[in-house]
C-alpha cells in the first residue's frame, strides 16, 4: 500500500523491533516516526523509508546495503554511518551537498534527483557507477570526468549547468540530459558505447552529426526541430524512439528501422501513419495529442500490446477491432467518441478513458478481462455495464456525477477504488469489497458508512469533506482547490489530461512551463504549488 496512517505504520515498525533476521524493510508515509536508531539492532539489507518527514537520520548499520529516504524532507544525512552501502537514493529531499561522502567507501548507485544540489565536488573519485542529479542547480560538472567506472548518468533540467566535461565521459552506456545547454552536441561524438540516450528540449542542438552510435538502441530527443534525418537512418539497431513536440517532423527514416518495439510521437502535428504502416514489430505507439490524426493505418500494426490515442480528436474505434494482442489503450479526452468498437478489444486489461462524456457505455461489458479502469471525469455516465467486469482490481469513477453504485456490487477483487467528488449517499453496495486497500469517497453526500467499517483497510479510506447539501460544482477551479487544502503535505503534483487551450495566453505560457518541468508525468512539487493554485483560480475562464 501506498496511503498508509501514522499509526498503522507504528504498528508495524513494533513488529519488526522484535526480530533479528530481516532481508528487507518498508517504511514509509509515516508522520509518527521521529527517530530509526533502533533499526541499528536489525540484520536488515534493504531498507526503504519514504515519505516520512518527521524523523532524524540518525542510524548505524554493517547489514545495510540498500537505502531509500526519498521524500524525507533531509537537509542532510551526516549521521548516517552505513559502510557497506552499496545503493544510496535520496531523491525529493532539501540536500544541498553531503559532506565526508567518503564514508560510504563501496557506493556504486547514488540518486540525488530532486534535491537543492550546487556542488557535487564531493563525488571525487567515487565508484559510482549510476548517477541521478536531474532537477538540481548543478553548474560545475567537472568532478563528473573522474568517475571512470560511471555507465549511467542523469544530469537532466540542470539550466545552468556546462555539459563540456561530458566530452571526456565516452564510457559512459546511458546518458539523460534533457533540459540543458547542449552548445557544442559536438563533443558527443566519440560516445561509441552509448546505449541510451536523452537529449529532449535541449538547447544549441544544431542537428545531431553522430556516426559512432552503432550501440544505440533507445533515443529520446522530444523538441528538438532541427534534428538530421540522416542521423537517425543510420539508428538501424534503435527498439525504442521518443520524438515528441517535433511538429512537421519527416517520418521516412522508420523504414529503416526494423527493430524498433516502442514509439512515442506526442504532439507532432500527425495527419496519418503511413510512414508506420509496416512496421511489423512495433507493440508499443504513442500518438496522443496528435490533433485530428488518421488512425486508419493502424490495423497494420498486429503486434501492438501499447496504444496511446489521447486528446487526438478520434471519433471511433473502428480501426483497431483486428489488434489481438492490445493489452493497454488510452482514448482519454476525445469527447463525444463512439466506444461501440471496444467490445472486439476482448484482451484489454487497462483502459483509461478520461474526460469523453460517453452516452453508450455498453461496449465494456465484453471486456472480461479487464483489471484496470479510469473512467474519470465523464458526466453523467451509465456505470451498469461495469457489473460483468469482476476482474477489476483498479476502477477510478472520479468527478462523474455518480448518485448511486449499486451496478459495483460484483467486483470484489477491487483494491483500488476512487469514488470521489460525486453525488453518492448509499454505499452498501461496496461492503462485500473486503480486497480494498484504497478507497476514496471524500466530496459526495454519504450520511452512513457503517456498512464498510468493517472492511480489513477501513482505517485508510478516505472519507472526509460529505457535504449534506447539494454538491459542489464540478469545475477545474473546484478540482485546484481540492489540491490547495492539501498544500501542507503535498510534495508531488501529477498534471493530466489539462486543456491549457482553455485559459488565457498568460496562463497558458506559465501552465506549459510548469508541464515542461515534469519527468514520466511527474512533477516536483515545492513552492510552485501555491503559484499553480493562485495562477488558475484567479482566471476568469475556469470559473
């Protein structure tokens, strides 16, 4: 579980007092915990401690070779005595530097991701040989050339940062650097080992001129519009592809590229496929935010286990009826979709369908196999056929006027349940649902929740904000300040499925760059959050 109370983490951390011999131990969202000196007296080799930001890092230990303080809000960790850590992550906290760093003489993988790093001089002569310093205000990376056992860097959304150093880093295997200054790309070329490579929005990439990449075999390189077509003819061995935000980019290096599995284009300005057509052994395609695209094509694409069609302005399903492995399809915010094709997708097992307002839901009822759902934010929508789906384990029916659940009754494999801000009064339909470890109710009208007290996780749920009268309006006003009163303790925001298209050209040039700060969709979240919240709440077409 990832929500857990301060007191049934207590609870646990009591059990595991007691006991000698431990391989691994997870810690985490607790509130309650002031102090892992005790954890000294376990024989523990993993130790993961997340999101617990009350606690001093005080600990001694010869067992411990892997460490998580992740979202522990540390400033810093001069009283960690651990000799034979192997794998060191301290990501999402306030470090500005880690002094006598080395006492951890046989560290090989070190994250400092998200933290408030400016000197990294401490690194000297480490072993390292995995580095993650994205989202930091790094500018000196010289002590970088001294890690000759270094194969995989990250040194991701460090603006100031001057990369040249890099030129003397040719070992290196996987290599990020999104977000930087690239004046000179230039100096990559004799990375003859590279296997990974991430230079997405990276600025002073005059087209890449690189010939010694025959170990290539995932490229990320999102905004970057001057990008040689020659250059990426000659990637024949690339499996995966990022070349999103390259609107008008020429697809007709793909035919060259028979290996490649996975593709992502969002937001190229896509008309058609017809450059993708024959690539037979592609299982995993990205065309999302690809606005009035062609998707006819993709009948030809049999393999495809993967498919993000999100936000393109689709108006049916009809293309994809012949896909027999499809597993996974996103279809969120394309409004007005007709979904009927879905009953000939029988091996989906996660659909996401966001922010469509379906009028016909009966096509889901064919999908048996499904395991997870998000039907969230979609107006008024019929919930009855979600009865024959009871192999749902993940259903999310957020922000979609809901008034009663009875139709939810069968799946009782559901863990994962999000209900929230709708108009619900009766949930004893949920009862018999004894597998929930996460439910979310909060913002409906529900008077009585005795008939789910006594669900195993009840303790977890979330209740809170029942409002007797009538509903709030559900708008994205309502939804940001929903995130405002959880300021306090929020360290992360997740942004989806936002149509900036809707806020004035202030807004939007402000809400873009906060997007661009994200990494998998996630964004760090410090003071920008009050800035977000009073960015989108003050403008008049939200309201």
């Amino acid at each position: 579980m990832d929500k857990q109370d301060g007191k049934y983490q207590t609870k646990i951390i009591e059990k595991y007092r007691n006991r000698r011999q431990n391989e691994s131990l997870d810690i985490f969202n607790n509130q309650d915990l002031d102090s892992i000196a005790f954890l000294s007296q376990l024989n523990i080799q993993k130790l993961n401690i997340r999101n617990c930001r009350n606690f001093q890092p005080t600990l001694k230990s010869c067992s411990i070779t892997e460490l998580n303080l992740s979202k522990c809000n540390l400033s810093n960790i001069d009283q960690l005595q651990l000799e034979n850590v192997e794998v060191l992550t301290l990501s999402m906290n306030v470090l500005s530097s880690i002094t006598h760093f080395s006492r951890f003489k046989k560290i090989i993988e070190l994250d400092l991701s998200h933290n408030k790093v400016e000197d990294i001089s401490f690194l000297y002569s480490s072993r390292l040989t995995k580095l993650k310093l994205q989202f930091n205000l790094i500018q000196n990376i010289q002590v970088l050339s001294s890690l000759k056992n270094l194969k995989e860097l990250d040194i991701s959304f460090n603006y100031e940062a001057d990369i040249k150093p890099l030129q003397f880093m040719g070992y290196l295997t996987k290599l990020r650097a999104s977000n930087c200054d690239l004046q000179g790309i230039d100096i990559l070329k004799e990375y003859a080992n590279l296997e990974q490579l991430d230079i997405s929005q990276c600025k002073g990439v005059n087209g890449l001129q690189i010939e010694n990449y025959s170990k290539l075999v995932k490229l990320r390189a999102c905004n970057i519009r001057s990008i040689n077509n020659n250059f990426l003819k000659q990637q024949e061995n690339l499996i995966e592809l990022d070349l999103s935000e390259n609107a008008g980019i020429d697809l007709s290096f793909i035919q060259h590229m028979n290996k490649i599995t996975k593709l992502t284009l969002c937001d190229n300005e896509l008309k058609n496929l017809c450059e993708l057509s024959k690539q037979s052994n592609l299982d995993n395609l990205d065309l999302s935010n690809n606005f009035g695209i062609d998707i006819s094509l993709v009948c030809n694409l049999v393999q495809l286990k993967y498919l993000n069609l999100s936000d393109c302005n689709i108006q049916n399903l009809t293309a994809l009826k012949n896909l027999p492995f499809l597993e996974e399809l996103d279809i969120s915010t394309n409004p007005g979709i007709d979904i009927s094709g879905l009953q000939f997708l029988t091996t989906l097992v996660k659909l996401e369908s966001q922010c469509n307002d379906h009028q016909n839901m009966q096509a889901l009822k064919y999908l048996v196999n499904l395991e997870e759902l998000d039907l969230g934010n979609n107006e008024a929508i019929d919930i009855t056929p979600l009865q024959y789906l009871t192999q749902l384990t993940d259903l999310q029916l957020q922000y979609c006027y809901l008034q009663e659940v009875s139709s939810l009754s069968p799946l009782c494999n559901l863990e994962y349940l999000d209900l929230s801000y709708n108009y619900i009064t009766y949930i004893e339909p949920l009862k018999k649902m004894t597998q929930l470890t996460e439910l979310w109710l909060n913002v409906n009208k529900i008077l009585d929740v005795t008939e789910i007290q006594q669900l195993p996780y009840y303790d977890q749920f979330v209740l809170s904000e029942q409002d007797e009268s009538t509903p709030r309006e559900i708008t994205l006003a309502n939804k940001m300040h929903a995130i405002y009163s959880t300021i306090s303790s929020l360290r992360e925001l997740r942004i989806k499925y936002v149509n900036v298209q809707s806020v004035s050209n202030s807004v939007k040039s402000k809400t873009t760059y906060l997007l661009t700060q994200q990494i998998e969709d996630h964004l760090q979240f410090t003071n920008i959050a009050t800035s977000l919240f009073q960015l989108l709440s003050n403008n008049e077409a939200l309201q």
